[in-house]
C-alpha cells in the first residue's frame, strides 16, 4: 500500500506548520540513528515504508491507518523506548513461560534496530517490531500451537484476541504493566510456574536419583529394592532421612502419600501402577509441566463463577464454586482405543434427564451390534430395534444377514431401568461430539487406578450427589426433587435454571488445594505428542540447556 500523492502534500503542510525539523533520533537500546533529510521528506519516507512493509498484514496495516503512521516503537520519545525495552525484556525471558527465546531472536531485533539508518529503514523495523510483538503477544497469552493440529480430538475453542486490540492496548498502556497483563493470570498458571523452576533445579541436580529396579514392593519387603525406593522417596520429599532396609509402616505411609498425589488408589502398596509413576523422571514430569503451560493458555478464559471440570486423565468430575471446589467425585472416561477416547472441549450443562432412554450411537450399532444380530437375530435383546418412525422391529421378521454398516436402516434403543448403559440419570451439554455425564451399572470400575472404558461419554461414581449438588441451586428440597423425578419410573428432563460451564480438559500436572503439583498418567499420548510439537518449537529443558 502507498500513500497517495495528496496525502503526502498534506502531511508535508502539517509537519511544516509544526516544525517537525529533527534530523537525529536515539532510538534507544544504545542505538542511534541519524537522518539528514528535512522534516517532510523524513515523515514521507518512514511513513511510506511502514505502509508498504504492513501491507501485507491487514491487522497490523489497519492499526497505523487508524493512528496515522505513528511510531510506537521506534521513535524517540519517553513512551517509545519504554515500549521498546518491554518488549526486549519479555522476548529475552521468554522461557519463564515455557517459551523459546530463540523463536522472538532478541539478537536479531538489536540488529535490526542498529541497521536503521534512514527513516526508510526505521519504517521497515518499525513493522518488524509490531509483528514480533504481535508473535510473542498471542503466543504468550493463547499458546504457540495449534491443538487440533496436534491431536484432533482437541477440540477447545482458543480465545484468540483481536490482533490489533493488542497494538492499540499497548499504546495507550504502560508497556511493563501491559506485558505483565499478557500471560493466563490464574492462580494454576503461577503455580505451574513455579514448578517449572523447581523441576529445572532438580534436572539440574540430577533429578531423583536411580529408578527403583522392582515391578512391585510390599510392605514387609526389603533388600536393595526397598533401599532404592527408600531413597528415591526422599528425593521426592515424600519422606525424612533413614537408614532402613525395610519396607516399614513409615515407608507404607510415604508411598500413600505419594499415591494420593498421583491420583492412584492410596493402599501403601507400591504395585506395578505406583511402581510407574514413581520411576518416572524429572525430565518427563518437567515435560507435563511445560505441556500443562501451554493448556492454559490456551483455556485462557472465564470460566464461570460455577463451573463443572472434567479433568480426563485424573479419572474426577468437579463443581467449582468461586475457585473453590465444592463437589468432586471419581469418573471413568473414554477407552484408549482409537474411536472411543474423551475430546477435549467446553460447553454449557443446560439440563439432566432422569431414568432416560440410551439411544444408541450409530457408530455401536453398525460395528459392535449388527454383527451379533448377523449371527443371532435375539442377541442384545434388552436393547429395541426400531425402525424411522420409532416403530420397534420384530426381530424375527427381519433378515440382518443382508444389511452392511452403510445399509443398516434401523436405530436402537435401550429403555430406561437400573441396567441401562447410562444408569439412571445423564447430565446434558448439547454438543455436536454427543459427549454427556451419566449414571453407570458398572460400579465396579470405579475401584481401579486407570479408569479408560467409555464409548467417549464420562460415567460417574456419585451421580444422584451430583444432581443434588447441582439442584441445590434452585431447590431448596434438591434430594426430594430429584427422587420424586425418579421414582416415577419415567424419563423426565429437569431444566437447570442457570445452566452451568462444563469443561473438559486434560492435564497430567495439575495443582492440588494445597498449591502442590500433582502427577497423572498420560493415558492418550496427547500431552506426549504436544511436547514433541512444542519440542519442535524450539522448546528446550531447562535443566540440560548447554
């Protein structure tokens, strides 16, 4: 884009009346740049190169448009070098954040800075310098990567902000205070924070010694293998100093401990699961901790003073009222194989359905149905066969046999009772992944320590507490309200009168009530393939940097 002729004579007049005259500008940085050209041919030719230079980015081309070419980096004024400074203090301490200082190339921006010698050139850094501020601005605040680039079953909404929102804040705002203002301000990304730098420290140190050479210890036990998970649980602070070779009710209580945190069931056993996730080493839980950075970011937005969280790998379902958690309970969550793993999302709760029908999915039916029915029209006979009309199918009149998964024509449907695949209650977001809470017969799940079964959908430990918790806002009887829907015996939809936040997320490093990190099992390999994209980022250990 060029500056029309008329423009130029106008803004020559103007500058001439104001007597812009300068023809040496410090820029700041301990950087000079000297431009003998008058006043008008100056404004001409920084002006012209940053239109030209921002042409090609609409944002940032509407942005100097709106404020007349106006320099907000690169002229000589109290405001410009403050915004410059800023901004090369951010890019230089890009890895508080997780972030690769290489990707912003601050040696560059200083280079770039001292090679502008004519207003022509200023022009040019000037654009160079909003886009770099725009890169670090939206990689700061909304995450580097792309999620469902990474892994498709990512599907959150990033709240990306207005770029040019950006570049007019930091214009009328005090440059440190509007940086500072970029990053997540929840109290989880802080704490992650901080554990970023304990783990570096610790990768730095060596981490937590040798791995503890035994699939499986039991209180009682000793030998080597208990010295070493002796030890290894004093490194992680899990226990005082000792001398014991015995797998004693200290070290029984310590293992606990570390149970509870790792959201494994607290029997003081350290089985084959325990065994795990204590032999995993700093470097990888450094690693869930920089993933677990880049989630928040990318779930940089309000929640809701009430909102439900669906944490996938910790297996639990949360009420969060004003930040504090008010209900929780244990969950099961989608199978690892590849069609039935949880998605990633947030929606709104707007209703439950007491004692509802399961309709089922048509991916179930045509892959895991059909094919019985093919071999024995009465197999899954608890569940109905209708047809387009809702008409159920005699089964011993219809020939399965001749139809395929494309072909199939009929749906099917199970009826509500206590053996219903979705209990006796299910808790509806509508959303176009059919992902949904619900009651379960399988109770038994809910007893071990990888909890990956479901279709997709997020079955329940306690949901008749679940909907109590949640009635309680609109009832003042939520338990008699919910039971009378119940007792019925028939499908009844309870609407929620403030339909609640649902989010779904997925964290492997995530801080308990206390401010303490806690760990959990990577159970989809997703936080695995985002490090190995953040890796190829240029995202580096802190700990083992040359």
């Amino acid at each position: 884009m060029f500056i029309g002729f008329s423009g130029i004579m106008m803004m020559r007049d103007s500058f001439l009346r104001r007597g812009l005259l300068a023809v040496t500008v410090t820029i700041g940085l301990g950087v000079t740049m000297t431009a003998p050209q008058p006043a008008f041919a100056q404004v001409t030719a920084f002006k012209q190169a940053v239109a030209e230079t921002a042409a090609r980015d609409q944002d940032i081309a509407s942005f100097y448009r709106t404020n007349g070419y106006t320099p907000i980096w690169t002229g000589a004024g109290e405001a410009d070098r403050a915004r410059r400074a800023a901004l090369l203090h951010a890019i230089e301490n890009a890895d508080d954040h997780g972030l690769p200082v290489a990707r912003y190339d601050p040696q560059g921006l200083m280079d770039l800075l001292r090679s502008a010698k004519t207003p022509r050139d200023r022009g040019i850094a000037e654009v160079e310098l909003s886009k770099l501020f725009l890169k670090y601005a939206r990689d700061v605040q909304t995450g580097m990567l792309i999620p469902n680039r990474v892994d498709s079953r990512i599907v959150r909404d990033i709240p990306y902000r207005d770029r040019s929102a950006y570049l007019t804040g930091l214009a009328e705002a005090k440059p440190a205070a509007f940086f500072r203002s970029l990053p997540p301000r929840s109290m989880e990304y802080n704490a992650l924070i901080k554990e970023k730098v304990t783990m570096e420290r610790l990768l730095q140190q060596g981490g937590w010694g040798p791995r503890v050479p035994a699939n499986s210890l039991k209180p009682g036990a000793s030998g080597n293998a208990v010295i070493a998970l002796r030890n290894r649980l004093i490194a992680m602070d899990y226990l005082t100093r000792s001398n014991t070779v015995t797998y004693d009710d200290a070290l029984q209580a310590a293992v606990q401990q570390f149970q509870v945190d790792h959201g494994l069931n607290a029997d003081g056993v350290a089985g084959a699961a325990t065994m795990q996730q204590i032999n995993v080493g700093v470097e990888k839980r450094l690693q869930s901790v920089l993933v677990a950075m880049e989630r928040e970011r990318w779930f940089n937005t309000d929640r809701g003073k009430r909102h439900i969280l669906v944490n996938i790998p910790d297996f639990s379902a949360k009420i969060i009222d004003d930040g504090k958690v008010t209900f929780r309970t244990r969950s099961v969550v989608g199978a690892v194989s590849q069609d039935r793993p949880t998605p990633e999302f947030s929606d709104v709760m707007e209703h439950m359905i007491v004692n509802p029908s399961w309709y089922v999915p048509r991916s179930i039916v045509t892959k895991e149905y059909l094919p019985q029915l093919k071999r024995n029209p009465n197999a899954v006979r608890h569940i109905e066969i209708t047809d387009s009309r809702g008409r159920v199918v005699n089964r011993s009149a219809a020939n399965f046999s001749q139809y395929t998964e494309r072909t199939f024509p009929f749906a099917m449907r199970q009826p509500p009772s206590r053996s219903n695949a979705l209990g006796l209650v299910k808790f509806m977001f509508p959303n176009k992944h059919n992902i949904y809470l619900h009651d379960t017969p399988a109770k038994s799940l809910f007893a071990r320590d990888i909890r990956a079964f479901s279709h997709g959908c997020v079955r329940l430990a306690d949901p008749f507490d679940f909907a109590y918790a949640l009635l309680a806002k609109q009832s003042d009887d939520p338990q008699g309200t919910f039971k009378a829907a119940l007792n019925s015996g028939k499908e009844t939809k309870i609407v929620l009168q403030e339909p609640v936040p649902v989010h779904l997320i997925y964290r492997t490093a995530v801080t308990n009530a206390r401010g303490h990190t806690e760990y959990r099992a990577d159970i989809y390999g997703r936080d695995a393939r985002i490090w190995a994209a953040l890796a190829k980022a240029g995202v580096v250990l802190g700990g083992v940097q040359g």
